[in-house]
C-alpha cells in the first residue's frame, strides 16, 4: 500500500506539473455503490472508508486540491439524476460536511433520454436543495435513434439544465452517430450532416435566454 501510495502521489505530482493551470479537475469519478466495484485497491491506497466511510475520497480531493488550489474540483458520476439519485446525495453531502475542499458536483446525466422534464426540474431541485453548490452537467447524450423524438427530448432537458443559475455548464458528450458509447446519441450524421437536435441545440444557443443564463462561476 505504501509503494502504491508513493505511485499515486507520483502520478498526481506529474499531472500538476504537466497542466499546470487546469481551471476545473474531475478530482473522483464513479465512487458511488458499485460503480467502482472492481477497484478496491484505490480506496486501501488512500486510506480506506475511515471514520466518514469515504476518507480515501476526501484524502483524493486534498491532494487535488494542494495541487491545484485555484481549480474548481469536481465529483462527478452517472445515474446521479435518477437511478442512485439519494446514494449520490449522501456520498457528495459526506465529503462536502467532512471539509473536503470539492466545489462542484457533475451530473453524466446518460439516463435523461426518455425523463419528463417536470421530474428531471424535480430531481435537480432535490440535489440542489440538499448540496447548495455549483453543478455541472458533464456527460450530456440523448440515445434515440428517432430525429424527432432526439430533438425534442433535448428541448426539453437542455434548457432545463442550462438556465439553472447554479449550472455551471453542459458537455455534451460524442458527436458522430455510430462513433459515441452508444448507438443513437449523436448530433452528426457519419457524413457531417447535422441532426435536427444539433440544429436546434445551435438555435437555442443564439436566444437571449441561453445566452443571459446566469452561472455559479465567472465566466459560466
């Protein structure tokens, strides 16, 4: 553990000194559950559960933060919005109240492809309300292989998201239909021909209400 440790710290040094002025770290990644079920040894390296069950993840965001005091430093996971909405909650509220130095929590939001957008406006409101802080949505996709129902699904979650004064921004996440994680969540077809979302995510972008949406950071 200790040489794994010296590794670890190894690793951190080197990505410091080779970006050295990154403005926001995905810090931890996926902890929630079983989310990282086959990878143990990162969290006995760290230190293990400890005395708030997630000390190797506060210990992951001190080092981050040592190294790069001026970033916002993020903890990011999938099925945050729904599925694993409340275990989310806790993890990020632990680290938050433990005196972690995270500023942000990033939403993947992969399972927002079929929700209403009065849940979606719910379950953003709940996570809001229990971590009062700024909130990225990282890994934005919409799997359906349908044009019409692609785009008007966007229409309903990306506004939704984007003007919420605590959203500090949206990736969306792969482009090219058929070159993305799954099958039916890009905006381009193979060819370069935009899809009717990625026409109208272009549109929405160019309206006042994209544009004068508040952000939690400067410059978002």
């Amino acid at each position: 553990a200790m040489e794994r440790f010296a590794a670890l710290t190894n690793w951190f040094d080197h990505a410091k000194a080779q970006y050295n002025t990154l403005p926001m770290i995905d810090v931890v990644n996926e902890a929630v559950g079983n989310h990282q079920a086959g990878n143990p040894m990162m969290k006995e390296t760290l230190g293990g559960g400890g005395k708030t069950g997630y000390d190797w993840l506060i210990k992951a965001f001190e080092m981050a933060y040592e190294r790069g005091p001026d970033a916002i430093l993020i903890y990011n996971d999938y099925n945050s919005i729904r599925y694993d909405i409340n275990n989310y909650i806790t993890l990020v509220q632990t680290l938050r109240d433990a005196g972690a130095p995270i500023d942000a929590y990033g939403n993947q939001s992969h399972e927002v492809s079929d929700i209403s957008e009065s849940e979606l406006k719910t379950n953003l409101k709940k996570q809001q309300d229990a971590l009062k802080m700024p909130m990225f949505i990282t890994e934005l996709d919409i799997d359906v292989a349908n044009d019409a129902q692609q785009k008007s699904q966007y229409q309903k979650v990306l506004p939704a998201m984007w003007e919420l004064p605590y959203c500090a921004g949206v990736t969306l996440w792969g482009y090219v239909v058929g070159k993305t994680w799954v099958n039916n969540s890009g905006l381009y077809k193979d060819g370069g021909e935009e899809r009717p979302a990625m026409e109208w995510i272009r549109e929405y972008m160019a309206t006042d209400a994209a544009k004068e949406a508040a952000g939690p950071f400067p410059g978002t």
